[in-house]
C-alpha cells in the first residue's frame, strides 16, 4: 500500500508524530513508488511558495495552457484549488490594471456594501400594472319609470352612461366613493364630497330613467328616445359632467 496524499504533505511539514514519522521513514526505504511521490510533492509545494511570494507583484509570464497542464500531474487535492485561485488573482489583477476595466468599481461597490455603506444594486423588474380600485353599487329594476338622482355637485368626474340589454339599471362607484338609498321610483345617490366617476347601465326596455344632479336634468330615457346636452362618446353611450357644467 502507498502513501496517502495527505501523509506525504504532514511528512513535508513535519506534521507526523514520532511514530507515525518512524513507520512513513521504513515504508519509503522499500517503496521507489512513494520516494517519487515525496519528491513531486517537494517540488511543487516550493513552486506554490514562489507563486504565493509573487502575488503582491506583475503576475509571472505564463499561459493558461501550462498552468492546467501541471495541474493534470498527480498531486494532492488542496495544491490543484491553489493553483487555480492562483490562476484567478492572477487574470484579475490584468482585468483590474485593464484601462476602462469596471472591475475596480464593482470591487469598490462590493467593499462598501460588505461594511454596511451601501446598499445592493436590485436590477428593475417588469412594470406591474395600477391596481383596479375596488366598485361598489346597486342593482334594481326600473318598473314603470324611475329617477336615479345626485345629492350634489363635484368638483371633478361624470357619470359614464350606456344602454344594455339586461334587465336591471346597475349603478357602479369606486367603494366609499357614495352610498345609495333605493326609494319608490326614486334612486339616491350621496356623492357629497365625492370627486370619483360613475357607471350607469339602463336597460333598453326601461320605459322611462331620468338623471338628476341637484334640480337639473342630465339624461332623460323615454321608451326608444334619448333626450341628453352631453355628447355620445359611442353607440348607446353617454358620459355626463358631475361639476354641474356641460363641457
């Protein structure tokens, strides 16, 4: 049996005790084999000295190919991850001499973020799209006529009207944006305070739906005729001024 990597590298740095150091002595006597794998080991562990005394200057003259070439000749574990770290210091100090190499500035961003003086820099995400705000509203049937009216007037938004097929008017706001009081033939709206916009649905078979803000009518629906001062935004569409001015 021969010498394991790791007993050769103890024997090197006289790390054996005295028997263990007896018994290595009495095998390398008889065994040609491990003398060689001693000497190997010798060498390169002076050539890894004289790298690692070389690292704070010019990185040595040399070429990728020799390095992985020594690399493939038996050695222990540890000494092949030290030649190639070695290898690593060495293509990054050309990286950093490099004129216009960013590599000092990430260097410099790294160390700062490591003592705590900045922050990482997170790459952008996709956009994510505007939350849809909640609606609140009511639905109920029209019968023979009814009048869906506006306690007040705002400052900004309309009431968006438009003609469906179903059966009942549906009334849609954002949620807190109003509250509705459903009465006989009568609809309430509170928007005091209120700036949001509306959605109105009126059914086409409704006989009759009127729209009031304050005392003025907005939007009169009898049978099939529309009597409206807003313009038609599209087919069977209205968009009616809350501020209690036409545009």
């Amino acid at each position: 049996m021969h010498l394991e990597d790791e007993r050769i590298q103890r024997l090197l740095h006289g790390e054996l005790k005295a028997p263990e150091q007896a018994a290595t002595q009495d095998h390398l006597a008889g065994c040609a084999s491990c003398r060689q794998a001693v000497s190997l080991a010798e060498r390169e562990n002076d050539e890894l000295r004289s790298l690692l005394r070389q690292v704070d200057h010019r990185p040595p003259a040399t070429s990728v190919e020799a390095i992985v070439a020594r690399s493939r000749r038996r050695a222990p574990a540890w000494l092949r991850l030290a030649a190639g770290l070695l290898l690593s210091v060495g293509l990054a100090s050309a990286a950093y001499a490099a004129p216009g190499s960013p590599l000092p500035g990430w260097l410099a961003a790294a160390g700062r973020f490591l003592a705590g003086t900045a922050s990482p820099r997170v790459p952008p995400g996709p956009e994510l799209p505007a939350p849809v705000p909640e609606l609140a509203g009511v639905a109920i049937t029209p019968g023979a006529r009814l009048t869906i009216m506006f306690s007040a007037t705002q400052s900004t938004g309309v009431a968006n009207v438009s003609l469906i097929d179903g059966p009942d008017v549906v009334v849609r706001v954002p949620g807190g944006a109003a509250t509705f009081t459903s009465e006989a033939s009568r609809l309430v709206i509170d928007n005091r305070g209120s700036s949001a916009s509306f959605r109105i649905e009126i059914p086409r078979a409704a006989p009759r739906v009127e729209i009031v803000l304050g005392g003025t009518r907005l939007f009169l629906k009898e049978g099939a005729r529309i009597t409206v001062d807003a313009d038609s935004g599209a087919p069977d569409s209205y968009s009616l001024p809350l501020s209690g001015s036409a545009p």
